[in-house]
C-alpha cells in the first residue's frame, strides 16, 4: 500500500490537538481554498497527516491518519467544498516548530516556507522523515 504524507493547518483556538485527541476522531471542515481543497480530494485511507498549529505556536504538534476519503463539506452552503475524517494517532515526542523547518537545508523546499497560507499541503516522504528525525532529537 502507499502512503501518502500531508500537512494540515489548525489554528489552536479553533481547533487544537487537544480537542483531536479527546474527540479521537474528527472531520476537517472548513477548508475555503480550491488547492487545499483539491489536495483534501487526493487523500486517500491510511495517508499521514502532520497536524501543525498554526498563527500563535507555528509549530507541527502530532500525527493523524486519513480514515475517511474525501466528502462534501457540510459546513459549506456553496457545495463546492469538502471535508476528509482524520484520527489522532501519536503526538511527536518534540513539537518541531516553523524556525526549526527554516533552518533545515533538507526541508528548504517544504510547501510550509514556500506556501506559507496553504493550509493543506502535499509532504515528500524525505521531508516527513527529516521532520521525524527533528522531533526526536
């Protein structure tokens, strides 16, 4: 099987990996950008998903899975949106912050420096690993 990686965006005061992990379960809404929508609609089971907070920590927090494919987003009047179910799975033994990532030479190219709004992006599986190897260190 392959495994995709990805990176999702949630500002704490919205949604924090506190209320991931309590809820253990939860569907990503309120996704209004058409590429992060049309990367929502590429995630497929068992993808990987970094779960980073954005605005106030700028930092990746934990880890959660793809459990249900791509819907549409019942949060969205328009219909044009859609929504992914995510499961929590382990919180990183160090959070990995965004100065961190910037300092990395192998996470140069990362799409969180060089599309620093996109609030679902696409993560080689190199830069996954490099990320890993920063937490753990």
């Amino acid at each position: 099987m392959n495994i995709n990686y990805w990176l999702l965006k949630s500002e704490p005061s919205a949604w924090s990996w506190d209320n991931q992990v309590k809820d253990k379960v939860a569907m990503w809404d309120g996704v209004r950008n058409y590429q992060a929508r049309n990367n929502l609609m590429k995630m497929k089971k068992k993808d990987l998903c970094f779960f980073y907070h954005s605005v106030s920590e700028k930092q990746i927090i934990g880890i959660v899975e793809v459990i249900k494919e791509y819907y549409l987003d019942p949060t969205d009047p328009s219909g044009k949106f859609v929504v992914v179910d995510v499961k929590a799975k382990n919180k990183l033994q160090k959070a990995v912050s965004l100065e961190k990532i910037k300092l990395s030479k192998k996470l140069s190219q990362i799409a969180l420096v060089k599309q620093s709004r996109l609030s679902v992006m696409p993560i080689l599986k190199s830069e996954w690993l490099e990320i890993l190897k920063i937490s753990n260190n």
